[in-house]
C-alpha cells in the first residue's frame, strides 16, 4: 500500500513489480490478491515478475502453504501456484532496462534465449529459469579482481560466471559478465531484486579495505551507496538492485525504495515501514474467535434463570393463594405430573432434573475454555519436538538438526530481542538465502484456532505435550466436578428435590432479587 502511495496513482504511474510477493510473513495471501486485483482492473498499467519464491518447493518449505491451508484451502494454494507458473520471468523498461528478479545466466546470450523458456514447469535447481531466478552479483561487484580475505588472488580477468555458494543453487556473476551482455543486447542496465538491502536499494556493493591482522583485504560492514561502477561504453550504472519490503520479516529495519523512471530520468524514492493492521490471535475470523463468549455468557443467563427462585420460594410456593382460574389450570397440570410420576419414580425425576442442569454447567466450562483460548492464544508456530525450533523460525532455527517446513508466522516477538540491525539479520537469516534441499512430504497442518491451546503442558513422567483443545474438552464433560465451587451442583440439587407447588410460584418483585 504504501509502495502506491509513494509512487502515485495508476492514473499516472505504470508499476512493475520484481517478484517475491509470497513467503515468511503474514500477508502472503492477502498481498498476492491484491496485486491480482490490481492487475484485473489495471491490466495495462501494472506487470508483475516471478520470484524465486513464486515456486511450490519454496511455498512449501517456508510459510505460504500453511498459511493458505490456515486461511483458506488447498485449493486456492494449487491456484496460486498454476498462476505463479505463468507470470513472466522478465521485462524490458523502454527498450533499455533489463529486469529480472534474480539476475543474468552464463546461458543467456540473447534476449531471444528467454523466448525458449519453458515456465510452466517448477523452477529446476540448474538452468536459464533457474538462473534467472536466483542468480547474484559476485560480492564486491565491480572491484572483483581486487584480493579479499575469500580470495586472496581475486577473480582472474575473463571469470564471468563462479558457483554461488551463498545461494547453494546458480551463480554469481561479475561485473564484465554483465557489461558483455548489456553489449551484446544493446542495454543500458539491469534492474533487478532478490537481495534485501538496507537502504532499499544498492547501487554499489560492500567496498573492500585493508585487513590490519594479516595486510589482506575483506568486506566493509557498513555499505556504502555509491554508484555501482559504470559500463565502459554507456557510462551508466551497469546495475541497481531495488527491495521494496521495509523492515522485512519485521527484523531487518531496512528501508523499502522503489525506481521512478519519468522522461528519460530515473530517481530513487525510500520510504519506511508502517505498522501492521490489526488481526485476532491466530487468523482467527471473527465468528470463530467471538462464539465461545457467546455461548459462555448464554450458558451463564440459562443457570441465572435457573437459580431465580430460592430456597424460601420453593418452599413457600403451596402457600400463596390463586384465582379460581389458576387453581384449576393448576389441578390439571398436577393431575398430568401425577400421572406421569407414576410411571416415573420420583428419585429417577429428581436425578433427571440434576442431570439436565448439571450438563449446562458442563457447557458452561466448555465454553470458558474455549474463551481463554480465544483470549490467550497469541503464537502461530507450533513447538517442534525436543524443543527444535522449525527452520526460519527466529532466531535459531536455522540449523535444526532435522529441517522440516516453517510453520506459518516468523516469532517476531523472538526475533527482535536477538536481532539490533540489518547486519545482524543478514548474519542470522544467511541460511534461509539458499535453495532448500529436502524431501517434500506432508505438511503438518495448524489446528483450527478454535480447537487449539498452543503451549498447554501435558504429560507424565516429566514429559510434555502439547494438549488439543478437543482433549480438554472431552476431560471437562467427563470430569465429575466443576471448577465453580459446587454452585452448579447445589443448584441442581435444589431443584431438583423441591417440591411441587399447588399454585403458581410467585414472581419477584422489582425490589426483590434472587439470593
């Protein structure tokens, strides 16, 4: 949203987008239709890219599947992800910009070799798609002959293309891989996205100095935005690196940029992130999360009802005088219970009254339950057993021993007291940068919010579980007691054992009230 109000309206402005519209957050879903309804109603003015994240072996590892299934169904995923197969995988801004999400290919000789793409397919871990998709500027892009602490020889002249090690999957590509392809394709530059960056956008990368331990050199912390070194025939910068998620996975306390090119000129717009709306505790909706107060406070009018007559009136009801009227309605309903109660022993009536009134106690606390769920369920993410955080889960979870898919939401509440600033989040989040290799299996859906209590202990021997809400409320209607101090249970009991009345009980007064 704020992307349009920085940018302006449609009216004025074309937008296009680099990809990556889905994964490690909580709006996932809501983000993709939006832009999908955007392109419907605006189908010349807004060109969306895919991402290497827009793939089913991502969505599935981290938190758009779970958040689908939690939100909607399965199949709105499976749709989701035929439409992700058929956004393009490129652009070309006025005939001079190259735009892609990740970046260049060593087989990407021709714009035309794009054509050739088969993207209705999932993205493999080798090829043009794949490159295109997860491909990164070699660290130190442009002064890459220099010698670094990685490399104390530097790159060799003629090195276009090296393994990228970070990404575990494509390569990394130097600054003449690009300046030949910008010349072969008659380009000016490559717009591109795929890497978070702390102001937004980065025009160079991290420049190098002088290590003082051993007179090698390494990486500069702190980035420093200069232009990135310009192609030696068009002097433009041969390529800028655009991130419009501030504050991304609410972490990194980056700022967010897109690039304005208006008239021939181009400008650099930042912007800062703004505070999430608001949502009940688990995507709840408001049905789901609001019934349980409903039915408690019901439950609780129905034994209010119960307990209007006390002791004393049940006890006096013979005793208060009727019309003639009433005293024969009266006889003949008696005539009709009498009759009744000779089919029906008394203590059988009496224990059926207890029964009936003792079972809206239970739902009483079947719905308290349900209510402090409601009001204490705050976290997404269940437990992995052993007490291993699911990876990408922050901050720790990046190693786990045995990898298995995120589960929906990043424990931001975590995050910030590991997490001071974008080089700390880098650091922390580096794992999650590369291709996941893992077996796709079944997902371990998020139980319903109403039917769950996250983090309830239960166990024996000193061994915890996660306890369902199904399971507490099967032991609450089974239970024998109720954790009320026994009013239902004497209130059952006196009703149940009261007489029957030779008129009509009285009603209070206004100035009366039940005990």
């Amino acid at each position: 949203m704020k992307i349009f109000d920085v940018g302006g309206s449609f009216a004025e402005t074309s937008y296009l987008f680099l990809g990556d519209y889905v994964d490690r957050g909580y709006f996932g879903i809501e983000c993709l239709l939006y832009l999908y309804a955007l392109k419907l109603w605006y189908p010349d003015r807004l060109f969306l890219l895919r991402g290497n994240h827009e793939c089913r072996h991502l969505t599935e590892y981290f938190t758009f599947k779970r958040e689908c299934l939690h939100k909607y169904s399965v199949t709105v995923y499976e749709a989701c992800i035929r439409s992700f197969q058929a956004l393009p995988v490129s652009a070309l801004l006025d005939g001079k910009f190259f735009c892609v999400h990740g970046g260049i290919s060593p087989e990407l000789m021709k714009l035309s070799d794009i054509d050739k793409i088969d993207r209705f397919v999932e993205p493999a871990s080798v090829g043009l798609l794949c490159d295109m998709l997860w491909s990164d500027p070699i660290p130190g892009y442009g002064e890459e002959h220099k010698p670094t602490y990685e490399r104390p020889q530097g790159i060799p002249p003629g090195v276009t293309f090296e393994p990228n090690h970070t990404r575990g999957c494509s390569f990394y590509f130097t600054y003449e891989a690009a300046c030949q392809f910008l010349e072969r394709n008659h380009l000016l530059g490559i717009f591109r996205g795929h890497e978070a960056q702390d102001a937004g956008y980065c025009m160079s990368y991290p420049p190098y100095f002088p290590d003082n331990r051993n007179g090698l050199t390494r990486r500069a912390r702190v980035i420093r935005y200069t232009m990135h070194r310009k192609t030696p025939t068009k002097k433009f910068p041969s390529l800028i690196t655009v991130f419009s998620a501030p504050n991304y996975l609410d972490a990194y306390h980056n700022r967010g940029a897109i690039i304005r090119y208006k008239d021939k000129s181009m400008t650099i717009r930042q912007y800062n992130a703004s505070s999430h709306p608001y949502w009940l505790p688990n995507f709840m909706d408001a049905f789901t999360w609001s019934l349980p107060f409903v039915g408690a406070k019901i439950t609780e009018m129905l034994l209010a009802i119960l307990a209007v007559c006390s002791d004393r009136e049940l006890e006096e009801g013979s005793s208060h005088t009727s019309s003639e009227e009433d005293e024969e309605r009266t006889r003949a309903l008696a005539e009709i219970e009498e009759d009744e109660e000779e089919r029906v022993h008394p203590s059988e009536r009496r224990q059926e009254i207890k029964n009936k009134i003792l079972a809206v106690g239970k739902m009483q606390r079947v719905f308290q339950l349900l209510r402090q769920e409601a009001e204490s369920a705050t976290e997404l993410a269940p437990a992995m057993p052993g007490g291993i955080p699911a990876p990408g889960t922050w901050p720790g979870g990046f190693a786990a021993p045995a990898p298995a898919p995120d589960a929906l939401g990043v424990q931001t509440a975590q995050m910030r007291r590991y997490i001071r600033s974008f080089d700390d989040a880098r650091r922390s989040d580096i794992a999650n940068e590369r291709f996941p290799q893992y077996a796709p299996t079944s997902i371990p859906l998020v139980s319903v919010p109403s039917m769950r209590v996250p983090g309830l202990p239960h166990g024996e021997e000193g061994h915890e579980e996660q306890v369902s809400m199904e399971a507490l409320i099967r032991h609450a209607l089974e239970e024998e007691g109720l954790s009320d101090g026994g009013v239902v249970e004497r209130l059952a009991e006196r009703i149940a054992r009261g007489r029957r009345p030779n008129g009509r009980p009285r009603g209070l007064k206004r100035f009366e009230t039940a005990p």
